[in-house]
C-alpha cells in the first residue's frame, strides 16, 4: 500500500475482461461482421467508407479479489458422503 498525500492506493487482484462485436445493418443484417479488438474500429471505418448504418456491442467485465472456499460446502459434503455409506 503506497500513501500518495491524503489518497491511499491498495493493489488487489484485478481481472477484466473486454468483448466487442460489431456489424453493418446493410451487408450483415442482424448478424455479427465483426468480433474481437477490432470490431469498433471496423464498424467505423467501414461506416466511413459505405454510409452504412454499423452498430456495435461491448462488454466489460472486472472481477476484484479471489473467491475463498466455503467451508460451509465441505461440511455438507462430508455429510452427504456419510450419509451413504451410512
């Protein structure tokens, strides 16, 4: 943990995870033309150079931290597992 003035800064485990799709109503219809770290700018680009009405979807997902076992889950387990052998 550093101490920048007033503002303290904490590093965690950080995922995140960014999709994108994108397509030309005219040339794709209702599908997808386009997917991964491109799609935007092909969707623009291509815009650019038809006139064509392009849309374009994307997703951001940020997970912070790890999940910790549920201890929980392991006594239910143990319990079922002597249940059978009961």
């Amino acid at each position: 943990m550093r101490s920048r003035g007033s503002v303290t800064v904490t590093k965690r485990p950080t995922v995140s995870t960014h999709t994108a799709t994108a397509g030309c109503v005219t040339c794709h219809g209702q599908g997808t033309g386009w997917t991964g770290a491109n799609a935007l700018a092909l969707a623009a680009r291509h815009h650019d150079a038809t006139q064509h009405a392009t849309w374009c979807d994307t997703h951001l997902s940020v997970r912070y931290g790890h999940a910790q076992p549920d201890a929980r889950q392991i006594d239910i387990e143990d319990a079922i597992r002597e249940a059978d052998r009961g």
